[in-house]
C-alpha cells in the first residue's frame, strides 16, 4: 500500500481506550507518520509503557465542554491532525474546534458530550443518530470548505460503506449488470435499485470469546462497553424499503431532514432481528443503532424530482460475542442500571473466534449476498500487539481515514459515502483478513430459494425478520 502524502504534523489522540490502544500500533508502522509528534489526551492513562517506549507523550486530562479550548490550545497548530475516539466528548465541538485551527479531524462516531446520548429534555427522535447526523449536516453547511473532518470513519459506521460499495459491484458482475468503468460514476441508488436488492443488513458477528467467563454484575465486550451501552440504549433505526408492506408497531417518522430513515420506539439493544453472516450462518442479532443507517440510507435512496422510487430496508444487524450479549441481557433486565464492573477483553481471548463485518444485500436474483471481512484472533494478534479481531477492523478504519484526509486535506466535513472506497479499501485491506464474498440461500421466513421470484417477494417484508 503506498502513501501518497507524508505527514508532518502533530497527530493528537483524545481518548486511551480500546481503538487508541489498537490504532497506535498501526500508526507506528507507517514510516511516513512522524512517531514523536503523537499526544494522547484522556483523564485515565494506564499500562502505557510500550507506547512512552516508543516516544508516545500523554497528558493526563479530561476534555470537557467548558475547558476544551484551553486544553486543546497548548497543543494544536495549523496542519494538525485531531483523532477524536474518546467517549462523552462532543465531536461538533472538537469539529468546529479543528476547523477554526486549520487542523484535520476525524472521529468514529458523532459523540455527544457526556449526557447526551440520555439527555431527558430531548424527545426520541431527537436522541437518535439520525439526529446527531442532522447536526453534523447543518454545521458541513455553515463552515463549507475547510480542513477536512472524516465523521464516523472507524469499522462501522466507516469502512462497512466502502465494503457496501465494493459489495454491490460484486453482486452487480454476478448478475452481468454492466458498470461505468470510473467507480465515481457510479449511482449507488440505481445500481441497488437494478441489482433488485430489498433488505440490506450490515450484518456483524463476534464470536471470540475468554475462558474467564463473565461475571454476575460485569459487563464484557470485545470494544467499549460504554460505547456499546450508549447506541443500545438510543431508540432503533432503520432505513424504510420502497417494498415494505406493513407499517412496524412502535415506528415513527422524523419531522426534519432528509426523513429516509425512521426510528421504533424502542431502546436498539431490545430488538432481536434474524440475520446471517458467514461465521456459523443464521443468527439472532439486534438491531442496534448507527450512523450509517442514516447516511446509507440517503446514499441508496432513489428519486425523480421530489417522487420517492425506491430504497432498500436497511439497519444493522449485530451479533456481539456471547459474553456481550450475556451482558446486554442482565442490563436491561436490571432496566439499564450499569453493571459494576467493565473488561474488555482482548489479550485474555482464547484462540478461538473470529469477526465478520460485511454487508448481506437480499432479495435480489442471488437470494441473499454477504461480502465483507472475517478476521480472526489468531490473524488479528500476530499482525499487530493490543488489538483482537473486532479492534483491528477499527483501526484499520481509523488509518485508512487518516491517510484519506492527508491525502484529501480541504474537503471540509466528509462522511464515508463521500470519500473514494477504492482508495480507503486498499489502505485497510492489510489488516481485514479475508475478504469473503458469498451467496446463500437464508431468508427470514425459512424457506429455501425458489427460482419463482415473484411469489417470494413477500419473504423480504421486515416483519419476518422481526417474527419469531
Ligand atoms: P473505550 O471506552 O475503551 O475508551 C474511551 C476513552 O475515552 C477512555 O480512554 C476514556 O478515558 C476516554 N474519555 C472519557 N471521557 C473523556 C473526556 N472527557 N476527555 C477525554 N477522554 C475521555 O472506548 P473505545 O472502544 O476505545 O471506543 C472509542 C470510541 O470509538 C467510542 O466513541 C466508540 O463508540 C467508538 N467506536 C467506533 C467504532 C466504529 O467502528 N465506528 C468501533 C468501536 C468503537
């Protein structure tokens, strides 16, 4: 993979948790990425002595929304480079922040400050991050061109709209569809629309696993626990298909933007959704809520004037590993009262298991279309130190973003349906493990694949994923 672009500023982390830890590794290994000019900004600094050995500088310091110019200002100069992968720091803030720097930005997610996320003033729909993503949209207008800022740019939300991308071009040549030789041509909406997709899943399962197994009163995931307790508790959201038939209980509409996606009212992490990834087949996952089931959805929807054509249902669908779901259950049993105790697992993880990150793209002449990355423990460890499986999908995410905005520095605000997937594919792909492209022949309702299409369109209804 070449660098088009060496980079001579200061890189500033704010955040020591688990996507630091896995990223900073990476980074190392870019010759052209300056070693000592990385700080790490965060209010918890533990086990860092590999990364002081590498010339690494922290600062032992909690950003907050009152104090974070004063802290950012010892550090930032024009050309600087903020990787925003803490929790509970505003990301229209530290945005903005860049912005009036002349700095680069990227995050891995639109954070709000701490609270937001729960705050009680807001109704559902304004918890949502579809709503977090409308933010983002009015603040990309108001400062226009600019540094550029990559929002939600880690494995997904990120790099699953580059793999959606080279997903549907897989499909399309299996289908003999013909494509603009120039990929920027491409109109992802139409391309969807004529490939005679209905459903797209971004279909995830983490099935590492520690021989310590969890405890009564601990939450145990594979990344942040409060980043995963956050999204779970914001109300379900999904992109609404053109083929949908029946209206879901709980649904509501937004009463601003774009309206493509749509919200139940319902936190995400209680809505178990029938999926299928190439790690064991079928699944149970849920439907927890992301920014790319907004932005995907204005990607792929379909328009003439102001008159709707066509869009596929599509959400996340996410199977984290058993001791996360383990977790989620005794949670929401205990109605979202914290667990005491949080571990992420990574260096305790048996040799066993694997993440698969891909996208399942439905109801077209194939059946059903996974393609994506399976990367295993195994893979993931000897590639590089502090990450597992699921981390390193992340940081790939994370460098393949930072290499893009290098490379592209004055595109102001930019979301990954934006940016060039061959590009960032070829930056990540070293650390993705195998790329699987694979059909089957699942569907919700159970029934194997018939060669009569029309009578099967029923199948695809987003009740028979919800129907058990
Ligand atoms: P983590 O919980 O392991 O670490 C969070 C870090 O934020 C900690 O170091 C904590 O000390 C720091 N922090 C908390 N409050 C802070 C403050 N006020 N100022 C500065 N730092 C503060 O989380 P993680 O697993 O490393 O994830 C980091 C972020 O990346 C989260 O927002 C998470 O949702 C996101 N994420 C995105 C993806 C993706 O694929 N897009 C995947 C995993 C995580």
């Amino acid at each position: 993979m070449k660098h088009r672009v060496r980079f001579s500023g200061h890189l500033i982390f704010i955040g020591f948790g688990s996507i630091t830890r896995a990223t900073l590794p990476l980074l190392l290994r870019q010759d052209h990425v300056p070693v000592n000019q990385i700080t790490v900004i965060a209010p918890v600094i533990e086990k860092n002595i590999w990364f002081k050995e590498r010339g690494i500088c922290f600062v032992r310091k909690a950003l907050t929304e009152h104090t974070f110019t004063q802290t950012l200002d010892r550090f930032i100069k024009p050309g600087d480079f903020i990787v925003n992968l803490s929790v509970e720091v505003s990301s229209l803030a530290l945005m903005t922040y860049a912005f009036g720097k002349g700095a680069l930005y990227l995050d891995t997610c639109i954070e709000p400050w701490a609270g937001g996320y729960d705050d009680p003033s807001l109704d559902l729909s304004h918890r949502t991050n579809y709503a977090l993503r409308y933010q983002m949209l009015g603040l990309r207008k108001k400062l226009g061109h600019g540094p550029t800022a990559v929002v939600a740019h880690g494995a997904n939300p990120g790099l699953i709209t580059h793999l959606l991308k080279a997903g549907l071009v897989e499909l399309a040549v299996q289908l003999n569809h013909r494509l603009p030789q120039n990929r920027e041509g491409v109109d992802w909406a139409r391309l969807c629309m004529e490939t005679g997709i209905k459903v797209i899943h971004f279909a995830e399962r983490d099935t590492q696993r520690s021989s310590r197994l969890k405890q009564d009163d601990e939450f145990v995931n594979t990344w942040s626990v409060e980043g995963l307790i956050s999204e779970g508790h914001q109300p379900a959201e999904l992109g609404w298909g053109t083929h949908e038939r029946t209206w879901p209980t709980s649904a509501r509409r937004h009463r601003f933007g774009s309206r493509n996606a749509i919200y139940l009212e319902r936190p995400s992490a209680t809505v178990p959704v029938k999926t299928w990834t190439p790690l064991g087949g079928p699944c149970l996952g849920l439907m927890i809520t992301h920014h790319e089931t907004a932005s995907t959805a204005d990607l792929l929807t379909l328009k003439d004037q102001q008159k709707l054509i066509y869009r596929p249902t599509l959400h996340y669908a996410y199977h984290p590993c058993n001791d996360a779901l383990l977790s989620i259950h005794e949670l929401i049993g205990r109605d979202w009262q914290s667990q005491q105790q949080q571990r992420i697992l990574n260096g305790e993880i048996d040799s066993i298991g694997a993440d698969a990150l891909g996208v399942l793209l439905m109801g077209h002449e194939l059946n059903a279309y996974w393609f994506g990355s399976v990367l295993t423990i195994d893979e993931a460890r000897a590639l590089l130190p502090f990450n597992n499986a699921t981390s390193l999908q992340v940081a790939a995410g994370v460098l393949s973003g930072i290499v893009w905005a290098v490379e592209n520095p004055d595109r102001g605000i930019v979301e990954p349906e934006h940016m060039d997937y061959e590009r960032v594919l070829e930056v990540a792909r070293p650390y993705l493990g195998t790329l699987v492209g694979k059909q089957t022949d699942w569907r919700p309702t159970g029934a194997v694949h018939t060669c009569s299409l029309d009578g099967a369109a029923d199948d695809w209804q987003f009740e028979h994923f919800t129907r058990f």
